[in-house]
C-alpha cells in the first residue's frame, strides 16, 4: 500500500452534535481506484449502507455512522470536488430566456452552512402541553430508516421518532406519540430540525450560454452527478 494523504478539515456540525467535540476536525483523504470500484456498486437500495464503508476508508477521527447527515453530505462533496473535478455538468430551464440549457456548474462555489457556535444538544423543544428533547439525524440513522421501509412499515414519522431523545420510550412509544400529536405540533419538531440544517447548502451561479444571464441554481445532491466517473449532463 501506498503513502496515505490525508489533510485535516472541519466539518459543518463543527463537533458541536458529537459527545466527543473534538471530532467536528477529521482527516480526510481523496479516493482511489479501490474506493471508486466500491461507488461503482452503489444503487439506490445499498447506497447508504455502502457510504459507510466507503466513507470508514476515507476518513480517520470518527465512527461514520454517527456523522450528522450534514457532515456525510460536506465530505462527499470534498470527495467530488478533490477526487474528481469542479464540475457538475446539467440540463436546466434559463430563468431569464426560458430555453433549456445545458451548463457546467462549479462545485467549489458551494457554500457549507455551519452549526451556529451556541448549538447544543439535545435541543429542548416547547410543544402545546409537553416538553420534548430533540437530536440531530445521522447516517446511522438514515440506514435504520431504510431497513425500516424494507420491511414494508411506514416511514412517515421514522426519523422524527429517532430524533426524540427519550430514555423512558421505546421507538414505538414515540412513534405512537407523534401519530397522536397534533400538526401544529409536528410542524414544530420538523422546524427545528430543520432549523439545524447544516453542510452544503449545494447552490452555485450558472452563466446562460444563450441570452449571457447570470443566475443560481440549487444543484441536487445526486450521487451518480457528484460521482459519475464521465460527468455527462
Ligand atoms: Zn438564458
């Protein structure tokens, strides 16, 4: 085995939804061949599960299951971006000309949003008639809601359910509370986790090659663009 080249970053959460806090700096290092042979078997049924081991060779200083969503999102872009190239070739509709267009977009134009310095979990949430704690999502968990779809049961109220923090209840527990709570009530758990959000916001400005307007775009986060290995639009 070659020299490993690994470079330290910091990621979006910045630690601050971790129990060790020091783990919001990682170290990193670019992809290789064997790397990319495991992203070539990604579909969409082992996605999440495969982004773990991919992910535990890239990365030294955390366990990847327990990144933060947000984090897993800030590190595959810095896959994408140190891995591969700047570009993210797609089709879209000019909002100035209204013609369909084709444009590369440039990935290191992305801007990551932070966990704000005072974040501090679990977050104390007020509701009609109770309190609840909330914590924020993780690859961990997003793999739990998959298994959970396969089997056939909804998914409606999963992650809202893992996100309660609760030693009293057990996961049916909370998922019969929030079926019983109201929507407005509802509507403040999925607010403040959204509140939260965190990692690339995935926005960058595009030149249209037709009328020359200079607009932006809300690229999705599609593994098969940031990954392709041909980058086709
Ligand atoms: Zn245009």
């Amino acid at each position: 085995m070659g020299e490993e080249q690994f470079v330290t970053i910091t990621l979006p959460s910045k630690g601050l939804a971790y129990e060790d806090p020091s783990t919001g700096t990682i170290q990193v290092r670019p992809f290789k061949g064997r790397d990319e042979a495991l992203l070539a078997e990604l579909t969409l049924d082992n996605a999440k599960k495969k982004f773990v081991t991919i992910i535990k060779n890239v990365i030294k200083g955390i366990d990847p299951e327990k990144l933060t969503s947000g984090d897993v999102q800030y590190i595959l872009l810095w896959q994408a971006i140190n891995s591969y190239n700047r570009d993210y070739p797609i089709q879209l509709v000019c909002e100035h000309c209204l013609k369909n267009i084709q444009v590369v977009c440039d990935l290191s134009k992305i801007n990551s949003v932070e966990l704000s310095d005072d974040f501090v979990q679990p977050i104390v949430v007020k509701l009609s008639n109770r309190t609840v704690q909330l914590r924020l999502l993780t690859l961990n968990d997003e793999i739990s809601e998959f298994d959970w779809s396969v089997q056939g049961k909804s998914t409606y109220f999963y992650l809202y359910a893992l996100s309660i923090v609760d030693e009293k209840m057990d996961l049916l527990a909370k998922l019969s509370m929030l079926e019983d709570m109201s929507p407005s009530d509802l509507n403040v758990i999925r607010e403040t986790l959204k509140k939260y959000d965190h990692g690339p916001d995935m926005i960058t400005p595009y030149i249209c090659p037709l009328c020359e307007y200079e607009g932006k775009i809300e690229l999705p986060f599609r593994y098969e663009k940031l990954f392709s290995f041909s980058k086709q639009p």
